[in-house]
C-alpha cells in the first residue's frame, strides 16, 4: 500500500465469470473509488466532508459538470435562475450544518466549478416535479415477517445538460460513503448528490424523501436534502431518525424510515409534522 494520494488512470478490461461478460474501469484517488461493474457506477468515498465533497467530484468531474447544468437549465422553465436560487441559498445557508457546507465546497473544487452553482443546483430541488415513493413492509405483510424496503427515485426523465445533451439519469451512481465522524451508508443516487434522497447506514437505518407540495414552507430551516443526510451519517435508531426529520423544517415533504423491525412514515411541513407507523 501506498502511503501518499496517488492517481490511477482509468483503464478498462473484459473478464469472463461464469459466461457474463463485465465491463469495468477503475479511478482512484487515494483510498477513494470509482468502478463500473456490469454498467453500474460504484464510487467510494471516506474521510472528512471536504475530503468526500473532493474525491466525488473529482472521480466524477464530468457526470457532476453535466449534472449541475441540467438541474439549472432545468430550473428555468419553472423561472427559477441562479440569481434566485442562490438568494435562497443565502436565507437558507445559515441554517445548513457545517458539515456539509464543507462538502459542497468540496464537490466543487474536486468538479472544478463554481461553489456557487452547486449551491443554486442544491436549491433547485423546489422546482423539480419528482414523486417518490417508497414502502416499508413487515409482519403480515411479508411472507417471512423480515422487514423489507423500498424507495423508487422518480427524478424527472427530461433533464438533460443543455451542452452535451446527457440526460441526468444516465449519470446514476451507488453511492458508498464512510464519513470520518459518522456511520456508513449507502444509497442509489446521481453524480454530483450526496445522497440522492435516500439509502441506509451501518446502524441499520433506512430512509426515503418524498415531494409532498405544501403553502406551508420556509427557507429558514435545514432542507430535506441535509436531513436525510443527518439521518444516514448520525441516527443510530429509528427515534434518532424521526428527530432528524422532524427538526428545523423547511417545506412540504415525506419520508420513510425505518429499522430492521418497524417502518414510520414521516409528513413535514414548515409548521407541522406526523411521526407514526401501521395503524397508528
């Protein structure tokens, strides 16, 4: 092992295993992966915020660039332009932990952009006509009683980078992130998104975000975004988890979450919010 930040070329090869053909490459930057394995993305990252903000968008510099400028071109149909995103930024940054500010730093100095345009791309999520949806099933509704769950990430399929004409879901990656000060998660998700509205962590926890459209909303508040990420890198427990979700609010969302016994469903507003699980 090497005991200094080195930089692997990507290189690519064919293996036969068991008569499947698997394309893959491989980018490394210090202990920090990218592979693809049977048309998968997989990236790793670990360390601080800033360390895993850098080594994301450094492994996926391009899909990260196309990323942004399809959720900003996106943005404008609904007459959001970054001048505006980034007014919101400015209300709601204060608000956002520390921690991933640092991150988002870090996206954009490993992606080579600006950190404000990945703040205006953070932003733009309230314009984006996604409906998620997800479940968590267990007891009688199983046929072994185990608890299963699952999250559908519906983000729009038209967004596209205006430039090269990618579209955003052709830029899907799993995310495996091991945070310095925090438990291992983790999620399906795009390039350049921390989180990609859900996943689980090490402790057992799964969670997925929901649009859920409401009048009731702020920007005084930590965004949806940020606490789904609280929930994977620090709830240890279900009720850790819902604290997480329920805590300075911001807009109209839901969310699932749940352990490996019991689910919750989890409505927010900015002035309201419902915690329960199956009957409840």
């Amino acid at each position: 092992l090497i005991a200094f930040i080195i930089i692997v070329p990507a290189f690519g090869f064919v293996e036969e295993n068991h008569g499947v053909k698997q394309t893959k490459y491989e980018k490394r930057l210090g202990e920090a992966w990218l592979k693809e394995i049977d048309g998968v993305k997989i990236l790793y990252i670990e360390g601080t915020n800033y360390e895993m903000g850098y080594q994301h968008g450094y492994l996926l510099r391009n899909e990260t660039r196309e990323n942004l400028r399809a959720i900003l071109n996106d943005a404008l149909r609904y007459n959001m332009t970054k001048q505006k995103l980034l007014q919101i930024w400015n209300v709601t940054e204060k608000h956002v932990p520390q921690e991933y500010i640092d991150e988002l730093h870090g996206l954009a100095d490993g992606a080579g952009v600006s950190f404000e345009e990945v703040a205006a791309a953070y932003m733009a999520i309230i314009s984006w006509g996604a409906k998620c949806f997800g479940i968590a099933m267990w007891g009688n509704a199983t046929k072994d009683g185990k608890l299963y769950f699952f999250r559908s990430l519906d983000l729009p399929m038209d967004m596209t980078d205006p430039l090269t004409g990618k579209r955003m879901h052709d830029n899907a990656v799993l995310i495996i992130r091991k945070p310095e000060n925090g438990y291992a998660s983790i999620t399906p998700s795009i390039a350049g998104s921390l989180h990609g509205g859900g996943g689980f962590n090490e402790a057992g926890i799964a969670i997925g975000m929901h649009t859920s459209p409401s009048h009731d909303y702020t920007f005084r508040g930590i965004p949806a975004v940020f606490r789904v990420q609280q929930v994977l890198d620090h709830a240890s427990n279900i009720e850790q988890a819902v604290r997480y979700l329920v805590t300075n609010r911001t807009a109209g969302w839901t969310f699932i979450v749940a352990d490996e016994k019991l689910g919750y469903a989890v409505e927010t507003t900015a002035s309201h919010y419902y915690a329960g699980t199956f009957n409840d």
